[in-house]
C-alpha cells in the first residue's frame, strides 16, 4: 500500500519493500546450502574444512564468523577464522582465540540446543567495543556426537530466520568435519599398521634366522650343541614375546580387558627369571645387567605370566638402547604396601617432545639412531595398571629410567631389606 503525503505525492511502498527483503534472504539461504553441500566436500583435512565452514557465511550473514571444535573433551580449539574485513582479522585475532561467548558455548554443546544472543553487550563487552551487535552459537553434532561449535558474530540485528539458517549450515558442517577426522584417523591407523609390519617384520627376522641357523650348526655339530640349543631357544623365546605383545594390542584396541590368571607369587622371582633370561642378549651386546634388590620376599597376588612380561618388555627395550660397555640397572624396594620396581639405561635418553607419548601403541621413536615402536612399552604399562599399579618414565641425556609399582599381596607387608647387589 503506498504511503502519501498531504498532497497525494507517494512516499513509500512498506508492503513491497518487505516482501522484496524477504525473498531475497530465502534466496541467500537457499543459495547458502547449496554452497555449504557443495563447498564442504572440496576437502577432508580437518582445519581446511573449518575454514571453509567460517568463509561460507561471513559475506552473507555477518561480519565474524568462528568455527571451534571440542579437543581432548576438556577444552575448545578455535580451528577456523573468517572476517569480513580480512584486514581487521590480524590485530583481532588474540580476542578470538580466548574465545568470546565461551561459557555459553558450553551450554549448547551440553544441551545440543542453538542460542541466539541478541546483544552481546552484557555476555562480551570487548566484542561489543569491535562494533559488533549480536551472535548466534550452533552445536555441531555428527552420529550423537558433539564436535564443538559454530559461532556467528555480527554488527548488524540477528533473528530467528538467521538462528535457523546457521542451524542448519552447521548441521552440514557436522557431517563434513566428522567425514574428515574420519579420514584423518584412517590415515592414522594405516600408517601405524604400516609402522607396525615393518619393526615386527625386522624384529621377527633376527631371532627367525638365528633358529635356522642354529639348527643348520645342529646337523653338522651335533657334539656342540648345548650352545645352539641356547640360541635356538633364547630366539624362540623372543618370538613368544613378540606374538604375546601382538595379541594383547589387538586384544586392547577391540575392547576387550587385559586377562589376567593371578596366583601369590614373589616379585623378586619374577625378576630374577626375566634377568637370566635376558643374560645372554645382554652378554651378546655387551652390556652388563646389574640388579639392587632391597627385599627379602614381595609377594604379589598377580598373574605371574604377564608380569614377567613387563620385566621381559622393560629389559629389552633397555638392552636395545644401550651400547657395549654400559649397564642396565633394575631396582626394587619395598614402599609400605607395595613393591617400586624401576630399569634405568644409559643409552641416548628420550627426546622431551615424545616423554607423553612414549607409552602410545604404535608411537615411532629414535635414540641413538635406534628406532623403537613402543609396542613392548605399551603393552607394559596395560600389564601394569590391570594390576592397579602405576608406570611411569623419565629421561635426561644420559639414558631413560621407567618406573612401575605394584601392590602386595593382602597382608603382606615387612621392613626394606639391605640391597643385594649382582
């Protein structure tokens, strides 16, 4: 209807103008997802994939845009950034990373519910003073999963048509992140098993050859065979070893819980076993082994299998790091109610980047010009903490010690006992 003024002249058309504005934000929308289905598949690296997210509605429905995504469920990591005005995102950029609006971020990622804020004055006073007016936060969820959330900041008024649309692009946004750290976890996963085939293959070769030619010696020296005998079975032994650690990762990575058989048995024992077993591969290298009991008896309710297993891991990996000349020490004391064990090296040290790792199946790591896979230590730490005990390492420049403790055997209990060295 035209409005006119006291002599007839028309002033405005409000009915049109109205109608026009509206159809011309459903076209942005609509043309907004068609974008987003289209644009989002462009990539499947994860921050590629945020950015393009943040970039989408910048132009068309404000002037900041933020793409956060919920890290290690504890915390959220700003992964894409876009402005209208890409000259402003740098000096902006410190305010975006504290995340504005956090508090209510949380919020919609624990009721998966949209939020539309607006005025942000009152919620984010630094935000307002950039001239921005109002936002709308939308969670991202993909398969029941919440994977952070998208926020939109704008100068100008927002309302429920824009709440819906950002709701919606998410929603599009969800599925293309998801597909992409899908893949990323993919990429993962191969090279790990790729990781995996190449240390086992070269670890498995050696003792493998040592067998064969072991036996072959047996055939033409039957007289000498008692030394034969030992290199066959000290091989054998390590591709048990080998194929134990394999089943427990597979056994782990299924789900399913370390199997333990526990019957009373003494710690030091155990020690003392997985030492003379490990004696001759130490003596090959040269490297002494050097064990400082300080305990009569630690008797443990334990699976007396898997924690020789740990001692087996430990020391080989110690072994394996260590150069001709140095020694291997193992200690153990007793500490109220439970049993400290640890095996120091004097081999290269870890890097203090991977230390957090260094636990991780598959984690690839070099000292010395040694490459280790971590699957022995891996699968030593499971042993462990399936016994309620606790590992742990340490590192300087001068060789690597780990550390675990086990809890005695109910009742059991008694004095530290003067160390006994050998």
């Amino acid at each position: 209807m035209p409005v006119r003024d006291a002599d007839g002249a028309v002033l405005a058309a409000v009915a049109v103008f109205a109608e026009v504005t509206a159809e011309q934000r459903r076209l942005v929308a609509a043309e907004l997802l068609d974008d987003a289905g289209r644009v989002l598949l462009e990539s499947l690296e994860l921050a590629r994939v945020a950015q393009l997210g943040a970039e989408l509605l910048v132009p068309r429905l404000g002037d900041v845009r933020l793409v956060s995504l919920l890290a290690d469920e504890d915390e959220l990591r700003l992964l894409g950034l876009a402005h209208a005005d890409p000259t402003a995102l740098a000096p902006e950029r410190p305010l975006h990373d504290r995340f504005p609006l956090q508090d209510l971020a949380w919020d919609v990622l624990q009721d998966s519910r949209a939020r539309l804020v607006a005025d942000l004055g009152p919620l984010d006073p630094p935000q307002r003073a950039l001239g921005l007016r109002a936002g709308v936060l939308a969670p991202l969820i993909a398969r029941g999963r919440a994977l952070g959330v998208v926020r939109l900041l704008a100068a100008r008024r927002l309302d429920d048509d824009d709440l819906d649309l950002v709701r919606r692009v998410a929603d599009r946004l969800a599925l293309a992140l998801d597909n992409a750290r899908e893949h990323a976890e993919a990429l993962r996963a191969s090279q790990a098993r790729e990781d995996v085939l190449t240390v086992v293959s070269h670890d498995l070769r050696n003792p493998l050859s040592a067998i064969t030619l072991g036996a072959t010696v047996l055939v033409k020296k039957l007289r000498d065979a008692e030394e034969n005998v030992a290199v066959i079975q000290r091989s054998a032994a390590r591709i048990e070893r080998l194929t134990e650690n394999l089943l427990d990762l597979a056994g782990a990575q299924a789900g399913r819980p370390t199997v333990l058989e526990r019957e009373v048995a003494d710690a030091r024992e155990i020690l003392e076993d997985a030492l003379a077993l490990q004696k001759p591969l130490a003596d090959k290298k040269g490297v002494r082994l050097v064990a400082r009991l300080r305990m009569d008896q630690a008797p443990l309710f334990c699976d007396r299998t898997r924690i020789a297993q740990v001692f087996g891991n430990l020391l080989d990996n110690a072994i394996k790091f260590s150069a001709s000349g140095q020694e291997v020490v193992v200690e153990g004391d007793l500490e109220g109610g439970q049993v400290r064990f640890s095996v120091r090296d004097q081999g290269p040290g870890i890097e203090e980047a991977d230390l957090p790792h260094i636990f991780e199946p598959f984690w690839s790591t070099v000292r010395g010009g040694k490459k280790g896979l971590g699957l022995g230590l891996s699968i030593a730490r499971s042993i462990v903490d399936a016994h309620d005990g606790r590992m742990s390492v340490a590192s300087d420049h001068a060789g690597a010690v780990f550390t675990f403790t086990l809890p005695l055997a109910h009742g059991a209990g008694g004095e530290d006992a003067p160390a006994d060295e050998s």
